[in-house]
C-alpha cells in the first residue's frame, strides 16, 4: 500500500491537495491495516486522513531548501526507468 505515497516535496509546481490527500489516505490505510474501513470506524478513518492531510501540507509549507526544485516530467522518467529494469531483470 505504502509504495503509492511518493515524495512531494521541493517539486515545481508544488504538490497539489489531492496528492497530499492521497498521501494521507494510503498512509492511514497502511496503520489501520485496511483500504475500506467498516462503518462502524468510518468517522475515526476519515478524520484521520484529514488531520494527516492537514499536518503534511503544514510540513510541506514550512521546509525549505537551497536545492533547486525538481521537475515531475523528468522524475517521472527516471522512475519509469527504474522500473523498466527493474520489472525487465524479473521477466529474464
């Protein structure tokens, strides 16, 4: 579950809510032990993803950093690269 949540610091443009959300979703889901969360926890799960949410986009708008930002486009090709090699080493 937890190899959906990727760094999003120092990019340009900045991460947006809906990754930070998503970083915090797949993050409770990984605690909590479950991806759908029963109705009787529902409220507790929800609240949890928003108050992870709301701490990492907090982090995210206080660190800094003298490294230039990095480009989604090209670190996006370098992970597809990885995985190229990665995926094309298991398949031999």
């Amino acid at each position: 579950m937890c190899r959906n949540i990727r760094t999003l610091h120092n990019f340009e443009p900045a991460a947006t809510s809906t990754e930070v959300h998503g970083a915090a979703l797949q993050y409770v889901r990984k605690i909590s032990g479950t991806s759908t969360p029963s109705a009787a926890n529902r409220a507790a799960f929800d609240a949890a993803v928003e108050a992870v949410a709301r701490e990492t986009q907090h982090l995210l708008d206080h660190l800094v950093t003298s490294a230039p930002p990095k480009d989604r486009e090209v670190e996006a090709a370098k992970a597809k690269q990885r995985s190229e090699r990665r995926f094309a080493a298991t398949r031999s």
